[in-house]
C-alpha cells in the first residue's frame, strides 16, 4: 500500500515539474511575441486559402456539364490557375511560417544559453568536482538541441492543428 502511494506522488511530482518545465518554455517563447504573432497570422491566412481549392475544385467539376456533353473550358482553365495560384501562395506562408519559427528557436536557444550559462557560474565548486565537465557539457548542449528542435518544428504542427480544427 505505501509502495502504490509512493509511486503516485513520485508520478504527480513527475507531471508538476513537466508542467512547470513546459510553463518556462511558454515563457521563454512568449518573449517574442511579434514573431510568434506573425507565425499564427500566416498559419490563419494559409488555412483559410487553403480552404478554397476544394471551392475551386467543385466549380470545375461544375463546369463539366456531362448530362448535355457541354465543358466550359474557360472556367476549367480559370479556376485552374486559381489553384495553382492559391498553392503558391500557401506554400509561400508555410516557408515564411518555417522562417519565422527558426528565428524564434534561435533566440529562445540563445535566452537559454545565457540563462544556463549564468546559472552555472553560480553554482559552488563543489558541483564540477562531484559532476564531470563532459557529463554536464552534454547534457546541457542535448537538453537545449531538444528545445530548439521543439521549439522550430512542434509548435508549427500544434499552431497549424489548432488553427485547422478551429477551421
């Protein structure tokens, strides 16, 4: 019985500190709030553009009047390079939403490293004598690669869900 107690606060003081660790990363990235503003107005306008070619598709296949063998060429050939238009367009917003997010991972990355950095010039003596440097050194270069891998890549995709379920 104390075992299953135990393991249950060990699992809740678990799933605090990963709330808490992602509350300081929500922080961190809320300090660019500009970009991250334009990230989540290009995913909008990227969706609702998005939204238009199955629009344009089904006028094409409006204009494929099969019951009296009749096709409106123009409006195939109009509503055509509406598509391709409009694909141009998102896929634009989408590298210009990939742009920015990098642009904020490097700044948040570089908030980081000075935040560590003076963290560990804090620490007593007694820490890199019990710790080897390589042991430290790695774990702080892979933990902020993590971040910055999160930060680029993860928040696009939960942005752009988001938005698309909202759609």
């Amino acid at each position: 019985m104390n075992k299953k107690k135990n393991a249950s606060s060990h699992e809740k003081a678990v799933q605090r500190r990963r709330v808490g660790s992602l509350l300081q990363l929500v922080r961190y990235i809320l300090r660019y709030k500009l970009l991250v503003g334009s990230v989540i107005v290009t995913v909008l306008v990227a969706n609702l553009l998005a939204l238009l070619i199955p629009q344009l598709t089904g006028i094409m296949v409006d204009a494929l009047d099969l019951s009296n063998g009749s096709i409106d060429f123009s409006a195939l050939i109009q509503n055509g390079l509406y598509i391709v238009l409009v694909s141009l367009v998102v896929w634009g917003l989408s590298a210009l939403q990939n742009v920015l997010m990098l642009k904020t991972a490097q700044n948040v990355v570089l908030d980081l490293r000075h935040d560590v950095f003076a963290k560990l010039m804090k620490l007593p003596v007694s820490y890199f004598d019990n710790n080897t440097k390589g042991n430290i050194i790695s774990i702080i270069s892979v933990d902020i690669d993590n971040i910055s891998d999160t930060v680029s890549a993860d928040a696009i995709t939960l942005i752009t869900g988001f938005v698309t379920i909202v759609g």
